[in-house]
C-alpha cells in the first residue's frame, strides 16, 4: 500500500472512530458555543466534556486539544496532563491536535498561553478533572462504594474487598453528556506521579529515524504541485501574465492569477518550480522603501498610535530636580522567524468543501481565512494542523495554506505548495517588529533611581490574521484584502489594570494606576509611552514580540545606571524590585552562576586581545507569565569585534514544572536562538526590496560554532498558577549579552545585532572618551 | 524523460523523470521517502543531505543525474524506531530534538564526517557542522549526542 492511500486510511479510520465516541454532539450544527479563548462560535462546544474527552470501548483515553505541538514538547507535556488527571499509562492515552472537524477551538497556539490556558483551572485540564471525578462518581453509583473510598489505578477504580470496575466498563464508546464542571479539582502537584517527571518527547524515535509525518510529507492521490510567483519588490502590482511564457514546459496545469497572487500548478514539482521561474509576469514599478540607514529616525517621524501605559504625572518634575539624569536609546532591528523549512501546505477544494492540511498556530482562524479567500461557509472548510518546521511565531505557515487552497480551487485537484526560500524570507513571513527606545532616569544623591521614563516606536503592519483579516499575510493581500494598519492616535491616561503584556514597563517600576500597582518594582515616579506606527513590511509576533526588544532596552539601561553609581548589577537590581518571584530567580541564577558582586566593567578582564564578562538581566514575562533570570559569561575579542558566549545560567520560575526535562529543553534552546539573534540577525532591505533572502544573507548562528554551556535552574512551585514558558530565556538574552560586552570592555552596544562591525565601533567610541 | 534506476536503502527503484530533477524531489515525490525535507534548496541549511556512497550531499541541489550507481542513504535509511542506528539512539537518549526538521542534516553530516574521521576532536566536529543550520537552537543536545556517537567510533 502506498504511503498515500495509508493517508485516506488514516482519515478515515480516524474519522471513524470518532464518529463513534462523539461525533453526534461534535458534528451537530445547532451545537454553535461561543468559546472561552476569545473565539468565534464553533461547531464543538467547548462547555461539553465530550468536545475535549472520550473513552473508547478499549478503554483507550482520546483526548482532543486545541494546542498543538510545534517542536515546543506541547504532545508529550498535554498527554502527561491526561495520563496524570485521569490516572491511566501514558501509552493509553491518544491526542488529538487543532483539527478543525473534531478539536475545541482553543484560538492560536501562541503566545505562551498554552500552559497558562491548557494547565490550570481551564480547558483541557478541567475537561480532565471532569472527566476523572465523573468516572468516580459512576463507578461509585455502580459499586455502591462512596467515592472517598474508591482509588484509580491505570484505568480501573477500585473499592474495597477486591471491587472494581473499569472506565471502559463505565463508559467505553460512550458520551459523558457532561458539562466542563469549574469545580472540579484538579490533582494536586503533591500527588502527581506523571505531570513533573521529565517524561522523554514522545516524537522524538520517529524524527530521528526519519519516519515523522511533516507537513512537507504529506501525500495524497491525484495531488498536483504549485509555487507562487510573488512581487519582485514592495509595492509592485501586476500589469500581466503572460500564460504563453511558460506553455513549452511540461506538466504545467495552469497558470493563476488573482489580483495580485499568481501562482503555477504543475504535474511534478520540479515542473512547477521551473514553471514559476520562467513564468513572465509585467509588474508595476515598486515605492521606495525608506533608507535602512537612518530607519529608526525615520519612525520616530511617522504618525502614530500611542499608548501611555502608566504615568505618575510627576515624571519631569523629578528628573529636573534630580542630582543625576541618564538617558541611553537603544534600537532592536527586524528580525525573522527563519524557520529551518520553507513552509509548505497542501490544499484539496472540491466544490464548496475544502481540507487543508496546514503548518498554521490557527486552525480556527485559518479555517475562517480560507473560506473568505475562497468564497466557502467556514464550516465546509477543514483545517487539520500538521507540523511543519518549527515556527516561533508567524512564518509563512498561514500563507501558504491560502496559497494552496487558492491553487486548488482553481484546479479541482488537491495541491501541495512548497515556498522558496526568497518566497519565505522576502514575503512568505510576517517579521520580527524593529523598535526604538528612549530611557531616562533620574538617580537621588545615594544613586537610587527615583524616576524612569520610556518611549518607545515600534513598526507595525499585518499580522496574525485572526478570523477576519486574511490580508494580515501576503497572499491576502496579493488576492484583494486589506491588512490591519495602524490609526493614529493620541494616548490617554491609563485607566484599569496595568497592561504590561509587551512588558513596555521596566520590572523595576511600581506599574501604579489610580493607586492599584501592578509592577515588580519600586520606582513610583514614572511614565511609559509606546508609540506604533506603520511598518513597510508586514510584521508579526516572532518568539517574544516586543517583550525581548523591550527588555533588551530596560535591561541594558538598568545596568547602566548601576556601573553609572558603581554598583554590583545584581545587588542593585534587587534592590529596586519588590515581586518576590522576580527576586527569587535573580536570587537563584546569581547564586547558580557563581555571580562575584562588584560593579562593572569588568577591573579583571584584559585590556587587550580576548576580554572576558558577564552581564544579568531579568524579566516578568507579560509581567505576570513566567519570570526569568539569565546571567551571560562572554569573550570578546577587541581586534575583530568578535563576540564567544562561554556560558549560560538561567533561572525560571514558571509555576508548577509539568516537564522538567521538555522545560529545560526550551530554555537552552531560547537561549541560544536568542544569542543567535543578539549577534547576528537583521533583515536588510535596499531602495525597493528586502536583501536578507537566504541564508547566505540572513546569519543564523550554524551547529558548528563553540557552543555555550547552558545551566537551568528551575524554581518549581506547586502551589502558584502555571504560566508560559518558552519566551522566558530568549526575552533577557540581548540584554544579558549586551551586559556582558560591558563588563568586558566598558564599551555599551546599544543596538541590535552586536555585530563584530558594531562591537569595533562602540569600543573605539569607548576609548575615544 | 527517461528511465533511471536509483539504489536508495538498499532498494533499487527505476524512475522516469527529468534527469535535471533534484534529487530531493524525487526522494520525497517518487519515493515517498520523509527523511530529507526542503529547507532552503540553495544547500545552505542541510535539512535535505542524504548519504551518497556514505558522503552527506545536499539532495535539493543535486541533480538525479548526478547520483548514477551510488547508493544513496536516507536518514529512514539508517535504523528505524525499533532498531535506531547508534547515532540515531544517541539523538534519542539526549533528547536531542526540538521540532526536528533538521536533523536529516544534523545526524547524516555528523556521522558521514565521523565515520571517515574516527579520531577527530571538538574542533574537527565542529568545522563539520559549520554549514548545518538548526533554527530551534537545540545545538547543545546535538552536539552532546553526536559526542557520544563519537565515542563509540573511537573505540
């Protein structure tokens, strides 16, 4: 049997046997529930324990999710959760992920909420506390035993003198016909025998043996292939097409064309990848791009959307009486998700239905997307999550799904679209956001900070398409939808909560409104203004958007003031945070790293050839997501700029540890990124278009670079909420970095890469001082 | 068109193709093979190197005729969940994986390089892999599996 027809199998089957657990409530159309996530209304009502939960006549747990697994250890860490709350093995458990037909819609897999959303009180963990106390509550009822008597092991609930009786018993191939109950309890961390142990990834022997299903791998019969043709610089429409250039060429199925997005559909796709190159389009002249040169001035320059997020009011006044004002600004570039594949989708429109098979965070949302682009009821689409290359965030995993569904639907046959990699680095992805950030403060005669202001320009455009902005991504807007822009506006008082989701506040603040203080610091006079204006490029949110160029600024500025007032970075830190958490991980990863109190720079470190550091930064990730201490030991090496990070020490604090071995995993792995990004990426652009297109262009650290140690430390605690935590060392990596470059050479590096060219240029500014 | 044979883990195929066309499509298209997987087709990442008479090679920017009587080794080629070659056990015993994509790249161009070179040290592995992108950063488990691959070749 070919790989192919396996596939219709598995659908099948797999359709099959939900049909028989619980499709008679997940399919009913009058079934419409607004979900809690900040959804649309869905066909599976996530209120129903039947929607997340299902016990198979085999006893089997099939457990359906809304947060899929990326790379980020999403699979193993929510099957832990079923296994634990529901007390059966780990390998009786099966998880279904983002499928629009059969999974709750739990919005986007971003942002670090799958935790926070997925491990606490709510979705799929209440499902299974449901699930658990109604099974108790049956069997109690079935055996006549109180369910303060009954205990679960693999499966089976027991009662005294020998009683028992299985879940597939009490409920195999049956509805619950339950609702989600809020009080139901989940099991305590102090009983947990599976949620907390570093349980292995459960992918991780098909990957390396090469038998893991990627999107990229996905075949079905009759499938055609297609690569899109898309603008040769910003701003250029099409004139024409010329269908006849490409009519020598074999297979070629069709040429599309709409609007803007012009595709090719082929037999092979090499037939469709020489298809798309020979392919003559007339395209309109492209605008002229703003010069990247002085393009952090040119966005101070634009009108803007404000927002001041605190502001004591008294800001000004102290920093005109104070005895020392600093102020730095610091600029953070685009940067991009540069996942390691190309993305890719495979689309098959028959009709009004369509299916798509898609890499995307947001099967809901791409589920609407679709069906506006093609013109279908979003319940006639399907969108089945299918991993492609890891994504940190808005690749070109939504695009290519409209790409293909767009291909397909003007062919009647199922269509795979592999991008280039120009078509994802030039347009396929929605960029990191290139920011600029002033500090001020205002330091009291004993070098305590008694004032801070930040204001901050941030370049926006595009985005996350949600459910009802498919012009977010490029093929929306190719196909005739309009992007969400910014609308200037002027910023009010800050009202309500303290909304620090961007952490545009410094931990160090108070975060006061109307007297309700929401910061993780002591500083009370204070004033924070964001400004957004618009990006040339589509942007979107790469792993830590705005968080890491926030903190890489409040950081950086943070230890300037301490070398200012010639104090230890660390000592001095603490002693302008109040949030016991905060404290308690630069406590830790100052302890772990062996941290010498003494200011910086560096009095040990050579003042010639290879100079040594270390530099501490710290951040409340969304000011209440996850916290993170990170301290950074660098080389650097005055003659060629060069910068070698010897080694990492993280401290997080992310609640209780539901995978100590996947958390450790996403430490490491958003330290070094974050290096990576620290000290090499940019996007780079000339007059009209994007010149950073492959990675010859664009500099991703490779595997054959020295590699730092990285040491984590974990602050588990059982009694607080679960929060994010896959953002948490990548957000203070710039700035640690920034730090370290410091205390090894007294030289500041206020921008982003710290490349070898801007390291020579900070240290000659130093030593021209 | 015309009709190739291709020795692919151990198995001979006959394709009828554009002898132009990449290798890696014709893996991936043809032969259903999933190990090596498009990642930039410029051979700048390594997400699509398959052994070719045991030396890793890029298959997006190798031509189907290129390969002619060489056997080629797909990272399925190796060892399978069951039975993982020792290099492939080495990944799963350090856990070395994010999402995964790359590690066609990862373990064929670490072990192509090791089995030629034995004795090499850090720095030799390290040249080796300076062309070998991973974009989850998950270089500080690779490199700690392919050092215990390393040691079993040393033997």
């Amino acid at each position: 049997m070919s790989p192919s027809l396996s596939r219709r199998n598995f659908l099948k089957t797999s359709g099959a046997l939900i049909v028989s657990f619980s499709a008679a409530t997940l399919l009913d159309p009058l079934a419409l529930a607004q979900g809690p996530f900040g959804t649309h209304m869905s066909h599976i009502d996530p209120g129903q324990l039947d929607s997340w939960i299902a016990v198979g006549a085999d006893g089997l747990v099939t457990a359906y999710t809304g947060k899929c697994d990326f790379g980020q250890g999403m699979a193993t860490v929510q099957t832990q959760l079923i296994a634990e709350e529901l007390r059966v093995p780990l390998d009786r458990v099966r998880l279904i992920q983002c499928d629009t037909s059969v999974t709750p819609d739990e919005g986007t897999t971003s942002g670090s909420q799958s935790t926070p959303v997925n491990f606490n009180t709510s979705g799929l963990a209440q499902a299974a506390a449901t699930a658990r106390e109604a099974l108790l509550g049956l069997a109690s009822r079935r055996l006549r035993v109180p369910v303060s008597r009954l205990t679960i092991a693999a499966g089976v609930i027991n009662a005294p003198a020998g009683k028992r009786i299985s879940y597939a018993q009490l409920i195999g191939g049956k509805h619950f016909n339950l609702k989600l109950n809020p009080a139901a309890r989940r099991r305590p961390p102090s009983e947990w025998t599976v949620l907390g142990q570093p349980v292995p990834s459960m992918d991780i022997s098909s990957l390396a043996t090469g038998r893991f299903e990627f999107v990229h791998n996905v075949r079905v019969p009759g499938m055609l292939h297609g690569r899109v043709v898309r603008p040769p610089a910003i701003g250029s429409t099409v004139i024409s097409v010329d269908e006849a250039s490409v009519r020598d060429l074999p297979g070629v199925v069709k040429v599309v064309v709409l609007k803007n997005f012009v595709g090719v559909v082929a037999e092979k796709q090499w037939q469709a990848e020489q298809a798309a190159r020979q392919l003559k389009v007339n395209w309109t002249p492209p605008v002229a791009l703003p010069p990247q040169q002085t393009f952090y001035d040119y966005m101070r320059k634009q009108p803007s959307r404000d927002m001041l997020v605190v502001d004591s009011q008294d800001v000004e006044q102290k920093l005109a009486g104070a005895s020392t004002v600093l102020r730095a600004t610091y600029a953070y570039p685009y940067q991009m998700h540069g996942s390691i594949g190309a993305s890719c989708a495979l689309a098959d429109v028959q009709g009004d239905k369509a299916t798509v098979w898609s890499p995307t965070q947001s099967v809901y949302p791409t589920r609407s997307g679709v069906a506006t682009l093609l013109g279908l009821s979003p319940e006639n689409v399907r969108v089945i999550f299918t991993r492609g290359a890891a994504c940190y965030g808005l690749n070109g995993a939504d695009t290519v799904s409209y790409d293909a569904a767009l291909l397909s639907q003007a062919v009647h046959r199922p269509v795979r679209v592999q991008l280039t990699r120009k078509d994802e680095m030039a347009w396929g992805e929605n960029y990191g956001q290139a920011c600029v950030i002033d500090q001020r403060a205002a330091l009291d005669a004993k070098g305590n900070v008694i004032a801070w202001e930040c204001e901050s320009w941030a370049a926006s455009f595009g985005g996350r398409p949600g459910y009802d902005h498919p012009g977010n991504v490029i093929t929306g807007l190719l196909a005739g939808f309009e992007p969400q822009t910014v609308v200037p506006q002027r910023a009010s008082q800050p009202t309500g909560e303290l909304r620090n989701g961007h952490n545009l506040v410094p931990s160090y603040l108070t975060g006061c409104i109307s007297g309700k203080c929401g910061g993780a610091g002591s500083v009370a006079s204070e004033r924070v203004l964001a400004h957004t204006v618009i990006s040339p490029f589509f942007t979107g949110p790469l792993r830590s958007p705005l968080r890491l160029q926030n903190t890489f600024a409040h950081e950086c500025f943070m230890d300037e003031i301490s070398a200012r007032v010639k104090a230890d970075p660390v000592a001095y830190r603490l002693q302008h945070l109040r949030d016991e958490r905060m404290i308690g991980v630069v406590k830790a990863a100052a302890r772990a790293a062996g941290w010498e109190p003494r200011p910086s720079p560096n009095p040990h470190s050579s003042s010639s050839g290879i100079a040594t550091g270390r530099g501490m930064a710290c951040v409340a990730y969304e000011g209440d997501n996850g916290y993170v201490a990170l301290v950074a030991e660098a080389e650097v090496d005055r003659a060629t700029g060069g910068v070698r990070v010897k080694r990492f020490v993280a401290a997080a604090d992310c609640g209780p540890v539901s995978n100590p071995a996947g958390l450790r995993n996403q430490i490491e792995g958003g330290a070094l990124q974050g290096m990576s990004r620290a000290l090499g990426e940019e996007v780079t652009w000339n007059e009209h278009q994007i010149t950073s297109t492959s990675w010859a262009t664009y500099h991703s650290l490779p595997l054959g670079i020295e590699v730092p140690a990285v040491e984590t430390v974990l602050l588990n605690r059982p009694d607080a909420e679960a929060t994010g935590a896959g953002e948490l060392s990548i957000t203070a990596v710039a700035a640690a970095l920034g730090n370290a470059i410091f205390d090894a050479t007294g030289a500041r590096l206020r921008e982003a890469p710290f490349t070898p060219a801007r390291v020579k240029a900070a240290l000659a500014a130093r030593n021209s001082v | 068109m015309s009709a190739i044979p291709l020795k692919v883990n151990g198995r001979v195929h006959t394709v009828n193709l554009d002898p132009a066309t990449p290798l890696l499509y014709v893996l991936g298209d043809e032969l259903q093979l999933r190990g090596p997987k498009f990642g930039c087709g410029l051979g700048q990442c390594g997400s699509c190197t398959v052994l070719l008479d045991g030396r890793a090679i890029r298959s997006c920017i190798t031509p189907l005729s290129a390969v002619g009587t060489s056997e080629i080794v797909t990272l399925e080629g190796l060892g399978t969940p069951e039975k993982p070659h020792p290099i492939q056990q080495a990944f799963i015993d350090e856990q070395a994986a994010q999402c995964g994509f790359c590690l066609s790249g990862v373990i064929l161009t670490a072990k192509a390089f090791l089995d030629r070179n034995p004795k090499a040290g850090s720095e030799e592995i390290q040249q080796a892999l300076a062309h070998v992108l991973c974009r989850c950063f998950t270089h500080v488990r690779m490199v700690r599996a392919i050092e215990r691959y390393a040691q079993t070749v040393r033997v």
